[in-house]
C-alpha cells in the first residue's frame, strides 16, 4: 500500500464484514510497458455495488479489464475468492467472474435468447450445450432483465437500452458471483439507465452478488452504489463510503469541478441504497490553483 | 422497481418467433438439397468425360468391380472405377477441406475477408511446390518421380506459413488480434507471391508444371491422391467439430469470448493449425483453387445462420457439391483447370450476392 492520500478510506473493514470475492493488492497494468493502472489495490465484497468514477483516460477500464483477466497485470496480483485469478480455470474462473466490455457487439441475426445462452457456456460440459439448469438461469436471467416479449428478437432490432439489458442478462445467467461492468449505462437515456441500476442494485441485495460498475454520472452513482471507488490518473484517488463531505471534496479535486450540494432528493425508492441521496450539480473551476 | 417502457409489440415479436422457428427446418432442407445435389453431381461426373456413358451404364460399371471376372475386360469399370471415381472422391474432399478452411478463418477472424488465400497458407503451399519443381530437376513435370514429394512439400510449405503468420501475429502480454492476423496473412502472401514470381521468371523454362499446378486442376488424379487427403479431412473435420462451440462465442468478440471462459488464443491457434492442414492437404492434391473457401461460408451463412454448429455442415456439403459440378464442368469444356472456372463462376455469383444482399 502506497497511497497514503487516500484520505476517505475511513472503514474499509466495517464496510466489508465478510471476505472480499475480488482483491487486487497493488496492481499495476497497461500497454507496451506505458502504465495506465499504478499502484491500486482495492476489494469488491458480496452484497455490494461499487461504483468506479474518475476522469476520462485515468484508467477505469484498463483497471476492469485487469481485474476480469482480459489484460495482465505488470506488477501485482488479483485475488478471486481466495485463489490468485490466473490460477483458476477458465471455465472455473468464468463460473466465478462475469464482466462485460464497453461496447460488445453481436453477429447479425442473433437472438436475445441466443445470447442469454451464450452466457451458459462455462456451465457447460464437453461437447454438451445444453444441460438441465441451463434452462432454468436463461429463464430466470431473461426474467430479471424484463427481457420476456423480446427473446426471440433479433439483437439488431433492439432499442440500445433493451440492448444493454441482453448483454447483462447473459452475464447474468452465467450465475457468477462477481460482475464487473465497464459503463453499461453511458449511452443510455435516464429511463434505461434506472432500469439497469436497479437491476443492479437488485442483484447484490437479492443475490448477494458483488458488482462492480465504471460509470460516469455521478449523481447516479451516489444514489445506487454502496461505496464510490475513485481513480484519478491510473492511481486510486480514494476509496470512500458514499455519505461523506470528504467525497466531496475528493471529487472536486479530481474532475477539477467545484461541487454543490443542490437539493436534498426524495428518498430512494424502497429497495434502492439507504444511503444518501444528495443532489450535486458540478462546475468547472475556473481559477485553476 | 420502475416500470420501463419494454411495451409488448405483438406482430414484431410473432415475426421473430417465426425467424426463429424457420431456422431449424431451413438447415434440414438446405441439407438434404446439397446432399441430393452432390449425390447427382457424383453420379453425372463418373459418367461425364471423354467417353461418356448413361446413368445406367455407370451404375453397371461399379457394380462389376465385384464381379472379378468380368471387371479387368470392361473398359468401362477401369474408367469408372480407376479414373472418374479417385477425381469425384477427391473433388468433393477438396471441396470439404476449402471450405471448413474458410469457415474456421472468418469464424476466428471475424472478418468476411478472411479465407485460406487472404492468410498466405495458399501461398505458402504454392512456392514450397514451385520450389521443388524448379530446383529438382528430375521432378519438372507434376507427375512422375515426385507423385508424393510434391504434395509432402507443399503440406510443409502452409504449415510452415500459417506458424509464420501466428508467430507474426503474436503480441507480448496481449496476444493475437484478428486484425493484426490478417495484415500478417496479406504481408507473408504478397512476399512469398514476390518470391514466386521470381522462380517463375528465372526458372521460365522449367515452369510449364507450376503454371498447371497453379491453376488448380482435378485432371489425372488417382487413388493416391485421394489417400493423401482423406486422413487430412478426417482429422480436420474432427478438429473443426471440436472448435464449433468456442467459435460461437469468439462471435461476441474477443473480450467477451475470454470473460465466458474461452481460451482466445488457443481456440485461434488450433483454428489456424486446422485450416492449414485442410488447405495444405487440398493445394498439394489439386494446386490452387480459389474462391471456394472465401464464398462457400458466405453463401451458408446467408442460408443457415452465423451458428457454427449448423454452419459446418452445411458449408461442407456446399463446398463439396460446389467442386463436384465446377469439375464436371471443367470437364465438358475439354479439361480446363478447375481453379479458373471456380473463379470465373463464383466471382460474379459474389459481386451479384454483395449487390444483391447485405453481406456483412
């Protein structure tokens, strides 16, 4: 542990009673030797949403990508239920750890249920595709999702929102516990970008799963997510609970914004995070320091 | 939870479900139609030739072979069963292995480029034939003394390339990418089509055996040839069986195929291995025939869908019915290499499908 500002990680243990599914212990990780992630270590526990915020570039993605094995890390390890990642399997780690890229895409033709099923495939055994309880979570994935009139619509004929909701119900129906999302509600309106948070904030209450979402709204994140994680060029900026003044401030240094607490919201929807639900309105600066 | 706007639309989700449902019996119909065509297709091609014979005569000609008497008299049985029957077997192989080459290639590349002659494997092949054509003298000719040294080299020769390509294609920490495997393909080919041409040019006397062998032709094929590819065919066509499911998934990209547990670089590199040893098996039997691997998946895919699972089938009989009828034609306009009428034909077929269709 290097990062001796991060300044809000008040109680990292109250916050996570049980044992953290996924731990990254000083990671770095990047491209062609140029490092984009440095120096992060952070834990993802059950029952929790995190939501990973900072500016463009400062290596959010690059940080999931190497938290979900798709890229290696230069320095330091990730931990998957107590087992280094690059120990399990693949379809082992697959059964554990789901995540989904930035803008995936499917080939034409393809079908909502057609993909649902894809997300089976680590369940699978050899040179078998469909097994009982297969059908059992693409129904219920499908379920979840609210995705029951359109299975058998093509990808293509989709609504982006609707789209969005396929994705994660594939991911879903792998039936892992963690899940890592980059930005899955950055090009939708407000409508489906609540229709997927809470279908997020449903899975780690409902199914004690342990989701991490990079996002960019952040009022957004402040109202679903259990804990903000903060990155700011590859480094983690801090790592804070959500009802803090100390966020706040973190913020403001990070994005180069002044912030303001605008309004108090309405109390969140039952269901929804107990926690705060402030409404900021962001700023630029204008006398840089 | 709020209430999304996910409103019913009946007659759109009616129309999908019947997509869906029409998908299963198009598979069986187009297959029992490719299969009944390649089963006519190899019966008129051992009638068809420079003695041509009825469907009845030929059906007489094949029962003989277990008549031992009468089969050495008939002239009939020998064409039959020693010349027209080791061309028909080995056009419909060779039809088989180009187009689960080109099946496994777009499937890992993700791109409807990719086929055996766009990933150099085809070059490949071709100069290592060149090479032991010119260079030994006592094999100028195709035939003779090199019946088997020949094919031996041109099978090394697309190995060797497909490894050189990968090897190419390989970078460290993040492995293959699809796009960086093509441009590798497209470089190696035009180097070695360089290198090519250089043989040709210096070694102008000697290359009257490459320039047949290059255009692709099924003519003077024996047994031989057809024991050459068939064990490749056999392990291909096991191999390719084996890949089907991760290919499915590498479809959602790369990315996602990794998170779902897929082995990206392995399912690549078997990919690629397969191929070769299908398109190296099938360009040392016949030489080059284009065209075939590129428009054979094309044409399934437009037919059957992007499911591997119900696109090998398919393109395997495609393929095969697709080389038995070119050969047939090959034949009745006097012997033309088969290479030149697959690309004469399927060309324009693809430009009217590119115009006609989407093809994406």
């Amino acid at each position: 542990m290097t990062q001796a500002q991060m300044t809000c990680m008040t109680e990292p243990d109250a916050a996570s009673p049980r044992r953290a599914l996924l731990k990254a212990s000083d990671l770095c990780a990047g491209y062609d030797r140029r490092c984009i992630v440095q120096h992060v270590s952070c834990e993802l526990s059950p029952g929790e949403l995190l939501g990973v915020i900072g500016p463009n570039g400062c290596g959010k993605s690059t940080l999931l990508k190497t938290l979900s094995g798709n890229l290696m890390p230069t320095r330091g390890h990730v931990e998957l239920d107590g087992r280094a990642l690059s120990r399990w399997s693949r379809p082992e780690r697959a059964r554990r750890l789901a995540a989904l890229p930035q803008h995936p895409d499917a080939p034409v033709g393809m079908t909502v249920r057609d993909l649902v099923q894809c997300g089976r495939a680590p369940h699978a055994r050899w040179l078998q595709w469909r097994h009982h309880d297969d059908r059992f979570a693409i129904e219920q994935a499908i379920a979840e999702c609210r995705l029951d009139a359109l299975t058998d619509r093509p990808l293509a004929e989709l609504s982006g929102g609707e789209r969005q909701r396929a994705w994660i119900a594939m991911t879903l129906a792998q039936q892992s516990r963690v899940l890592l999302l980059d930005e899955p509600t950055s090009a939708l309106d407000i409508g489906h970008q609540l229709d997927v948070m809470h279908l997020l904030h449903a899975q780690t209450r409902q199914n004690d799963m342990a989701i991490a979402v990079v996002m960019h709204d952040i009022n957004m994140a402040i109202r679903f997510c259990d804990r903000l994680l903060v990155m700011h060029r590859g480094r983690l900026a801090g790592q804070c609970p959500i009802a803090n003044t100390r966020t706040w401030s973190l913020l403001e240094d990070v994005f180069d914004v002044s912030v303001e607490q605008t309004a108090q919201a309405p109390t969140a929807p039952s269901g929804c995070a107990a926690c705060c639900t402030n409404m900021l309105t962001f700023n630029r600066r204008q006398n840089k320091t | 939870m709020t209430t999304a706007a996910s409103q019913l639309h009946p007659a759109a989700e009616r129309a999908g479900a019947d997509k869906a449902k029409s998908q299963v019996p198009a598979l069986t119909i187009t297959l029992i139609a490719l299969g009944l065509l390649l089963a006519a297709g190899m019966l008129v091609s051992l009638g068809v030739g420079g003695h041509n014979m009825t469907i009845g005569q030929v059906v007489d000609a094949i029962a003989l072979r277990w008549q031992t008497d009468a089969w050495a008299q008939s002239p009939d049985a020998t064409i039959v069963w020693n010349l027209r029957m080791p061309r028909t077997l080995l056009a419909a192989m060779v039809g088989v292995n180009l187009s689960i080459a080109g099946v496994l290639l777009q499937g890992i590349m993700r791109n409807p480029l990719a086929s055996p002659d766009i990933i150099g494997v085809t070059a490949g092949a071709a100069l290592a034939a060149t090479i032991m054509i010119v260079a030994v003298p006592p094999m100028m000719v195709a035939s003779g003394l090199g019946l088997l040294t020949l094919p031996l080299a041109a099978f090394v020769g697309a190995m060797a390339v497909s490894v050189v390509v990968f090897a190419l294609s390989w970078q460290p920490g993040v492995g293959t990418s699809a796009v960086r495997m093509i441009l590798a393909g497209v470089a190696v080919s035009a180097m070695l089509g360089g290198f090519q041409g250089f043989l040709m040019v210096y070694f102008a006397d000697r290359v009257q055996g490459v320039v047949l062998w290059l255009a692709g032709s099924l003519n003077t094929r024996s047994w031989h040839h057809v024991t050459l590819v068939a064990p490749c065919l056999l392990i291909g066509l096991g191999l390719a069986a084996m890949l089907i499911r991760p290919l499915n998934l590498l479809q959602l990209g790369e990315a996602v195929a990794h998170n779902l547990g897929v082995h990206v670089n392995l399912t690549r590199m078997a990919a690629i291995i397969t191929a070769s040893l299908l398109t190296g098996s099938a360009v040392c039997a016949v030489g080059v025939i284009g065209f075939v691997g590129l428009i054979i998946p094309h044409i399934m895919r437009l037919t059957v869908g992007h499911t591997h699972g119900r696109l090998m089938p398919a393109a395997m009989l495609a393929g095969a019915v697709m080389l038995v009828w070119a050969d047939i034609g090959a034949r009745v306009l006097g012997e033309m290499p088969v290479g030149v009428l697959t690309a004469m034909i399927g060309g324009p077929y693809f430009v009217a499908l590119l115009y006609g269709r989407k093809l994406t």
